[in-house]
C-alpha cells in the first residue's frame, strides 16, 4: 500500500506511514514527518517512495531500525496494554527507521521535549523514556546491532510518599460524588492501579469468593494477579445494580473511556472532593495504592508479601512503604476494611447468595 499521512488527534504530531514493495522486498515506513504541515508531509511522503523506488532500499545492516527492535520486543512476551502504548508513543516520536546505533543521550533529550511537559521530573524521563528504550535496546545489544547505550540515568530525589488516614478515607468518599464512592473504596480496599479499576469487567469479579482477576494485558507488569477481597470492599461491589460489562460506571451509568495515553477519567470528581473534604491538594488518585500499600506493611510487615499482592516487580519497590506509617492505626485500618469482626467476609458471602 502506499505511504500515508496521519496526524494524531491526541498530540496534533504529523506521522509518515505504510508498507512499500520495492526491489523484491516490502517494509513497514513510519516516521514522524519533518514538518507540521499536511501538504510539506504529503510531499515528504512522495518523495520517499520515489527515492525507494529509485535507489532501493538503504543498507539495512549497517543500520538496523529501532521498529526491528521495537517488534522483537513485543513478541518476546505478552506486554500490558499501558506497555504498548507506551511503546506506540516512542515509535511516533523517534520513527521507525531510527537506526538502533543512533539511539543515545541526545535521542532522549530529544524524546524529553517531544512527549513530556516542559516540567516533567527527573522520575518521568526515567519511567517514560530512559527505561522502555534500555528494554527494548536489551536484544539488538545482545545482537551486535549496537552498543549498549550506556543512558546518562537522572538522579533520583526521593520524594515524600503520600497517603490516607482511615479517617481521612472516610472524609474523601463523603465529600465524593455517588458513583465515585464504589471505584475510591475499592481502589482503596485492593491497591488496584486506576487502569486496572476503570477497566475490571464483571466476569472476572468473583462475590462467592471474594475475590477478582486482574489479567495480564492490564497490569502493568504484564502478570495475572488476583486480589481477594475485605468485607468493607465486597458490600459495595454486592451493592451495585448492575452484573454485566465494566464494574465501575461513570455518573451517567456508561463505563469510562479508554485513554490513549491512560489517565485523567476521574480527575474532575477527585478535586473536587479532596477541595470539599479539606484534604491535601497534592493527593491524586493514585495516592489510594499509596494508601493501600501503607496499610498492607502496618498490618503485616511484611515486604514480600506486599510486593506480591500488590503486583509489584521487586522488593526495592515497595521499601518505601516500611514504617511510613506511625505505630498505632492498626485497628483503625481493620476497621475500615470490615476485618474486626471475625467471620464479616462469611457474612456479606452469605447475603450474596441469598
């Protein structure tokens, strides 16, 4: 097929793309457009064909492209759907003829201005950039495509790590809109990831058990994990009227929409509470795992176990969480989740299969 232009409605980003048979052998073209204009794009893409078709191809082995790379990646292994995304983003912004070699301190600098906000920290290049490229780097390195980029890694500062009081949760969902109260508690009460909640289906939710999956494409380390759940957790989800499709619904009853680059369905409703409740205004959604995971490590001070409930991929991970909290909330934490009371999880079982 011939190549086409497509602009991207989420970054307004101009993208070169298509298959091309030339020369007894066809290959997949994509690149970011050296203007912003349709018509320069139009053009660029033109000429590109033509230059393929005239000259052949380029020396593909004294260049191996970053799309190679990228597409062995992908096969290794299942990747979460945040994962993909995350790699479709640094295709679009480096090109899929980017050669492997080329790939270095500059390309990120360059990665930095294209896809983050001017301020983005030291902790997002890292995440967002510097990481994913080293993992998909790993095989062409191995390969002899390349040397190790060797990345110039940020310095860290740890931050203060955020989290909800029982008490300060209990404020959160009264000052919370309706349908908003199911999704904070249950975000609350299972340290599920936002992604992981918008998105939990009611075919993996178990009420009988207790107990939900979260399947693989959707974590994001690409692992199934299953969380049981506290009673405080089962009543609210016994209490929704629905049994079908998405669990968590917008105020209109329509499931939430999935987003590109993921993020932001709730960020309007979580403001507006944390404003209303007179909570800190740097809490966000994600302060909930915080949250959870404080909570998990002051009941069972126990890291490994965190980091397997949790979904984490190291222990490293989760150190942050030891002793954040001081001693004493213990029982209010019990509490909150319904496991005072000996026997609440059988209870709220029992009313389910009433």
């Amino acid at each position: 097929m011939a190549l086409r232009v497509i602009t991207r409605q989420d970054t307004g980003s101009i993208t070169i793309d298509g298959v091309i048979e030339a020369h007894g052998e066809r290959r997949r073209i994509r690149k970011r457009a050296a203007g912003s204009s349709l018509v320069a794009a139009k053009a660029e893409a033109r000429q590109l064909e033509i230059d393929i078709i005239a000259n052949g191809w380029p020396d593909r082995r004294a260049a191996h492209c970053f799309v190679d790379a990228l597409e062995h990646y992908l096969k290794l292994e299942v990747r979460s759907a945040a994962t993909k995304r995350q790699c479709e983003r640094l295709l679009d912004h480096l090109g899929a003829e980017k050669p492997c070699a080329e790939i270095d301190d500059d390309t990120v600098i360059m990665l930095k201005d294209r896809m983050l906000r001017p301020d983005a920290s030291e902790a997002t290049v890292l995440r967002e950039i510097i990481t994913p490229l080293r993992a998909i780097l790993r095989w062409p390195v191995k390969k002899g495509w390349c040397l190790d980029p060797d990345f110039n890694l940020p310095k860290i500062v740890e931050i203060r790590t955020l989290f909800l009081l029982p008490a300060e949760v209990d404020w959160l969902l009264l000052a919370s809109a309706s349908h908003l109260v199911p999704l904070l508690t249950a975000l609350v009460g299972t340290g599920m990831r936002m992604s992981e909640a918008l998105y939990l289906d009611w075919c993996d939710v178990d009420l009988i058990e207790a107990r939900i999956i979260v399947w693989a494409d959707r974590t994001k380390g690409g692992k199934r994990r299953t969380i049981f759940l506290t009673p405080r957790v089962l009543t609210v989800l016994t209490k929704l009227p629905h049994r079908d499709g998405r669990v968590f619904r917008r105020d209109d009853g329509e499931p939430y929409a999935e987003k590109e680059e993921g993020g932001g369905q709730i960020k309007t409703g979580w403001h507006a509470a944390i404003r209303r409740a007179g909570l800190n205004p740097d809490f966000t959604p994600h302060t909930c795992r915080h949250t959870w995971a404080t909570w998990h490590y002051a009941q069972h001070k126990d890291l490994l176990r965190l980091k397997h409930d949790g979904g984490w991929s190291s222990v490293k991970l989760v150190e942050r969480y030891a002793h954040l909290m001081t001693g004493g909330q213990e029982p209010a934490i019990r509490d909150w989740l319904g496991l005072s009371h000996e026997g609440a999880t059988a209870n709220v079982m029992r009313q389910v299969s009433a």
